[in-house]
C-alpha cells in the first residue's frame, strides 16, 4: 500500500457505501461544467461508475469543480453504444432515461433500487434518439416555469438524490455492495493513482525550484 492505513481506511469506508448497481451514462454532455458537476453529486450519493459519450472536444474535467471527486468515481468513455447497452442489459440493468416529454413517467415513479442505469441528455439535443432505443423507461422530472428543462447536471442531482432516498430507505447503504476483494482491488488501483500524481507533484516542484536557483 503506497498510503498512510488511516487514509487507506477513509477510501475503504467510502467503497463500503458505494452503489455499484446505480449508474450514470451521460450521452454527450460536452460543458465541463456540467459534466464535473455530475461527476461531483455522483460521488456525493456513492455512484461508483459513470459511463459517458463525448463527441466534443478540449477537456471535460474541470478539477475546480469537481473538487477531486473525479478520482473517486470510475468514470469510462463508451466508443460502441450498442455493445456496452446490450451488456448492461445482460447485466440485468434497467435503462432509464431523461427525456422530456408528455408520454414519460415521474421520475419519482420508478424504482432505484433494482440495478438502474440513468441516462442523462446533451445540453442541446437530450439524449440521442440511438440511445433511446434502449430504455426501459423514459422519465421526466415535472417544472412549473417558463423554462423547458433544468440544467443537465440539476436534473442528474434531483434523480440520483431520489435513488438515494429509495436506497436509503431500503438499507442499501448499510452494507456493501462491492465485495471485500473488490473494494481492495479498487483501493490499491486509486492509491496507485495518488502515489503517482505525488511523485509527479513533487519532480514538477523540484524542476521548479532548480530553475529558480
Ligand atoms: C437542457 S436538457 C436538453 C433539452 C433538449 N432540448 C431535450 O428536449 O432533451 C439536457 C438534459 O438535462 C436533463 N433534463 C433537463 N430537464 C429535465 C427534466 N425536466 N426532466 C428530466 N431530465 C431533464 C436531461 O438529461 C436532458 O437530456
């Protein structure tokens, strides 16, 4: 282990409350504001693996707005949509996508406590027709204003703190879903990650300093 047993501690607790069956596909949600805020309020409720599309460009993680949190939750690129839907299927996740329309249910409606994979839209276009195919259930969460829709993230932040409520209520963050194998596995890769940005830290500091003196 390349971290102090306490702080190794701390990670393990947070795996212990970790919802590895309550996932994010986030199709191409290209502001990095946005996308950061969703990878912040994922780690917030324990959602440990967030799936996206990216068809823009440039960064997509601002760490000022994650606060870091980016390093607590799996986040991976999905180039073959229909592949990794068909998967998640076997998998025995139910889809559930935002979409806004009149034919969708309330979001409160469905139950977050089965293995769930939300799916959050882009900015412009909502979620792509492509991925729509493959929802279980297309859900809406009801606005009484002038405006259309919510902020992508506000609306991702309002669905997942219901699935929280649910789960919550049902107990799931009491035990852990992630096997004891698994959450060392994980431990061991993410404090590999921290040994590694340290040491880079500390050589771009030492490079720093000898250019000054
Ligand atoms: C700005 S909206 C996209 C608007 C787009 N014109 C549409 O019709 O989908 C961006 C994303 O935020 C989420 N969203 C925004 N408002 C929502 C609402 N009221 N209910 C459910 N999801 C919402 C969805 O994921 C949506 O794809």
């Amino acid at each position: 282990m390349f971290i102090t047993e306490k702080r190794a501690q701390k990670i393990r607790n947070i795996l212990k409350k970790r919802q590895k069956d309550l996932q994010i596909f986030s199709d191409n949600v290209t502001n990095q504001h946005n996308f950061s805020a969703i990878l912040r309020t994922s780690d917030a409720v324990g959602v440990l693996y967030l799936y996206y599309r990216y068809l823009g460009e440039g960064e997509l993680i601002n760490e000022e707005i994650t606060m870091g949190s980016h390093k607590w939750v799996i986040h991976q690129e999905v180039k073959d949509i229909n592949s990794f839907f068909k998967e998640k299927k076997k998998e025995g996740f139910q889809i559930v996508a935002t979409y806004l329309s009149e034919d969708s249910v309330h979001f409160r409606e469905i139950d977050y406590t089965k293995p769930t994979l939300i799916v959050v839209g882009n900015e412009i276009q909502g979620v792509s027709k492509e991925v729509l195919e493959y929802a279980d259930n297309k859900i809406i969460i009801p606005m009484y204003g002038m405006a259309q829709s919510l902020n992508v993230s506000v609306a991702t932040g309002v669905i997942l703190y219901e699935a929280q409520r649910q789960r919550e209520e049902k107990g799931m963050y009491d035990k852990p879903s992630l096997s004891e194998e698994e959450i060392e596995n994980i431990l061991h890769k993410w404090s590999t990650e921290e040994l590694i940005k340290y040491k880079m830290q500390e050589s771009a500091i030492r490079h720093i300093k000898k250019i000054n003196n």
